[in-house]
C-alpha cells in the first residue's frame, strides 16, 4: 500500500457500513485507535499489531469522525473519515 504525506490510507471513505483504515506498522507494534465524533465523543475505540483498521460504521451518524491512531501509546497519525 502506498501512503502519502499523512500516512495513512480510508476504503472506502466515506464509508456507509464498513471501511479499512491503513497506516504503517511494520514492526507489528501493538496500536490504538481513537474515533470520535463531531461533538468530541468517543465513538469507536479498538486495537491491533496489523497495519489496518476494520471499522464496523453500523450504528453511527453520517458525518464526519476525527481519529487518532497511537503505537505504545504515542501519537502516530491523525486524520478524518467520512461516514454515509
């Protein structure tokens, strides 16, 4: 997967029932994501040692969700997905 500068790649995005959030992990750390909501509340909270994200969407308002993705606990990548 190639990423650009924010290292990190949505499909789809936006998404309507599901997408997969790419970033870089290599060395299979063990890493956090953050979504939340426009109003700052903490929608989805998962964790993994592969280098994706499925994000199961059901449940959430269309819009737009900021995430914040941690490897042992630093901030690693932040960005935004589309939710249908």
């Amino acid at each position: 997967i190639s990423f650009d500068s924010r290292g990190y790649m949505v499909i789809p995005n936006p998404g309507i029932r599901s997408t997969r959030l790419y970033f870089k992990n290599s060395k299979g750390d063990r890493t956090e994501l953050k979504l939340y909501g426009v109003n700052g509340g903490l929608s989805r909270h998962l964790f993994t040692e592969s280098a994706f994200f499925d994000l199961d969407l059901t449940g959430l308002n269309g819009g737009v969700y900021i995430f914040s993705i941690l490897q042992n606990g630093n901030s690693a990548v932040n960005g935004k997905i589309l939710v249908e």
